[in-house]
C-alpha cells in the first residue's frame, strides 16, 4: 500500500556496517519464542535493506511474552559509531498518530465534538484556507476535509538548503496551502494531507490554551511513559542520535537538523522504536483515551484504510485489524504497528540510502514510498509469526 505521507523530505544513505545489538528489561528476559529462526525473514529483510546502502535499522517487537530489539548499521557516516537500539530517529508522519491522541482527548473532555466543524474555532482558519464547507474535526484527523497539501506549495528549488534552515510554522502552513485551490468536491473523500494535522495543532492550543509542544508533553508523552520523545530541536551532537543523508548534484549531505520541522504536529516528533510501541501499547490498551474515542479512532469513515490518525492492516491472528503510524522523510522510514487489542506490537525505522530529492531525481520518490511498504509487510509477517490465534 503506498501512501503520501511525507512531508517536506530529506533523505539518507550510507555504509553497509552490520552491527547487532539487542537489549531486554532485567526482569522480562527473552523467552524461548525469540530464538533467531523465529525472526530469520526479518533479519533476512533488514540485511536487504543494509545491501541497498540502509545506514541503519532499528527495531523492535513486543509480545505477551516478551520483546526483541535489535539495532544495525551505523549512526552516522562520519564516526560509523554503531547503531543502538535505544537510538532516537525523526518519526515522520507517525507524529500524527500521537497528534490524534491528544485531539481525542478534547473530544472526551467535551471541549469538542468530532463532528463540530472548526472553521470558526481555529484561529485563521478561514482567512487563511477559504474552505469552501463547514469541515469538521473528523474529516481534518481521518484526511478527508479535502484540504489542499501544504507540501505543494513549498518552493521547487533543488538546492534545498535555504527551505530546511527555518521553521515553519502552523501559521505558515496553513497560509500556504491556502495559496492552492480548495474545491467543494474534495470534501468528505480521502486526501492525504498534512495541512490537516498543522490545523488540529492549532486547534488543541486553542481549546487547551497552551502550546502545542507543552500539551503533547502533558496529554501524551508523561501519560504513556514516552521518555524519549520530543518535538525540539534536536542535538546534532547528541550521543543516540540516528543521521539521515540526501544527496545534491551527487554530494552528500547531513540533513539531520529538524529545523524545518520542529514543534511540527504533522511530522516533528522524534523517538525511539520503544517509545513508539509504549505509544500504540498505551492507544489500543485502552489507557490513553475513552472506549468511544478509542473505538472512532480504528474506524475508517471513507473506503481508503484510514482511521483518525492511524492506518490499518489485515491482522493474520485476528479479525480485528492492526493499525499503524506510518512515517517518510527524505531520509528516513519509520512504521510502528499494533493489534488492535494492544497485545502485539512491532516498529521500526530505517535510515535512508543517500538518494537525491524528488526535485532533482523525481524516481527517488517512489523508492522510498517502496521501502515504507517493505517495512509494514516486514513487520506484520513477522507479527503474523508469534501471534496468537484469536487473542
């Protein structure tokens, strides 16, 4: 299943390091499940990936049971430190999910309804965007209010330099996607779009009368345990830090800054594939939001796999289906995924082979979008391995 969710791009490549690691709490050793045939395929996929110029994959699965983490390649290119599993990546669009969260909360604490429309609640709203019909909180969370792409209206300029060194703001976001044209046909069908999540950030500091970095701290990271998330600035320098690499007329670049995207309610959020699985542990264990909320939150409203902030995937041990967050950077490729009763989960995120942007070479587009799908059916097929039928 490809999908559009990249956001302002980067990229990566690199070294074909193979570094193992692998790390378990000191009172849940691995069980006898997690013996390497168990996850042979897997690590056969993440060798493949290494051999395509991956710099480095981390990963990590969750069981009843137990838990298999393994970290590979390098952290980056210049040092070819090895890679840890505790490493920390920028998740891309798996931000959203995390987003989504913290807009249901609103819902359960009748600050919102998910069919109240927001077009005079969210400041700018209308002025900037002109939508051309009421659209409500549902259709901005499951990608169906038809608002246009803010990443269209981003500048064409190859040399990417400039873009990626100031932020943009939600503000900014929407005004320039109300640039492109918003046609009363698009609303109520399925268009990716990551205008949508800039809105709702700006809709949760409405409603919570905070900013949006300070609410995800209070309402989403603290609750879970998520200890090594955030939406700052990150650290170049920092000790754990995954690198991501695009190239520029054939010259490597370090694109690790996240200027560009920080405080970003679309794509800002950096993590760790621990982190990312407490996260959908937390959402489909029912302890982050209500049994209502959590329940609209895995239903498509349209005909495209899409909940309210997550994707969703056949589950070969269930009939309920799994549900992701699905992330792409230029040089970056992150899934987490749950069962939909929260017993199961699995992440990862792969480092990019430094490939030019889209704007220089539009074919690197699809190649990442290809590698996004290899790590979802990685990951599910190695769900589909340990899982029990029928839990």
């Amino acid at each position: 299943m490809t999908t559009t969710n990249t956001i302002w791009s980067r990229a990566a490549l690199a070294a074909v390091l193979l570094v193992s690691g692998c790390t378990y709490s000191i009172d849940e050793p691995a069980p006898t499940s997690s013996s390497p045939n168990l996850f042979a395929s897997l690590e056969n996929q993440i060798q493949l990936f290494l051999n395509e110029g991956a710099v480095a994959v981390v990963v990590q699965i969750r069981w009843p049971e137990g838990e298999w983490s393994r970290a590979y390649g390098v952290r980056d290119l210049e040092t070819k430190t090895p890679a840890q599993p505790t490493d920390r990546a920028q998740v891309a669009s798996v931000t959203k999910t995390m987003t989504a969260v913290a807009v249901l909360k609103l819902v359960d604490d009748n600050l919102i309804g998910l069919d109240d429309p927001v077009n005079d609640v969210i400041p700018g709203f209308t002025s900037s965007l002109k939508p051309p019909a009421p659209i409500t909180v549902r259709q901005l969370l499951s990608h169906t209010s038809g608002m246009p792409e803010v990443n269209d209206a981003l500048p064409k300029d190859v040399d990417f330099h400039s873009g990626l060194a100031q932020t943009l703001t939600m503000e900014q976001g929407l005004q320039l996607a109300g640039t492109l044209p918003w046609t009363a046909t698009d609303v109520g069908s399925f268009k990716y779009s990551n205008t949508n999540y800039l809105a709702l950030g700006l809709l949760l500091q409405t409603l919570r009368h905070k900013p949006y970095v300070q609410i995800m701290q209070e309402q989403v990271f603290d609750p879970l345990g998520l200890k090594n998330t955030s939406l700052d600035h990150v650290d170049l320098n920092e000790n754990g830090l995954l690198h991501g690499y695009v190239t520029l007329h054939g010259e490597r670049v370090d694109i690790t800054d996240n200027t560009f995207t920080v405080g970003n309610p679309a794509a800002g959020a950096v993590s760790t594939m621990d982190d990312l699985n407490l996260l959908m542990a937390g959402i489909f264990q029912g302890r982050a939001l209500s049994a209502s909320s959590l329940r609209e939150m895995k239903t498509s409203p349209g005909f495209n796999p899409y909940g309210l902030g997550v994707w969703e995937h056949a589950d070969g041990c269930s009939k309920d289906s799994r549900h992701e967050g699905r992330g792409t950077f230029l040089d970056y490729q992150t899934v987490a995924v749950s069962s939909g009763d929260g017993a199961y989960q699995a992440a990862m995120t792969v480092t990019t082979p430094p490939m030019p942007t889209e704007l220089e070479d539009p074919s690197t587009q699809d190649k990442r979008y290809y590698l996004n799908d290899r790590i979802e059916t990685s990951l599910n097929e190695a769900l589909d391995r340990i899982c029990t039928p029928g839990h």
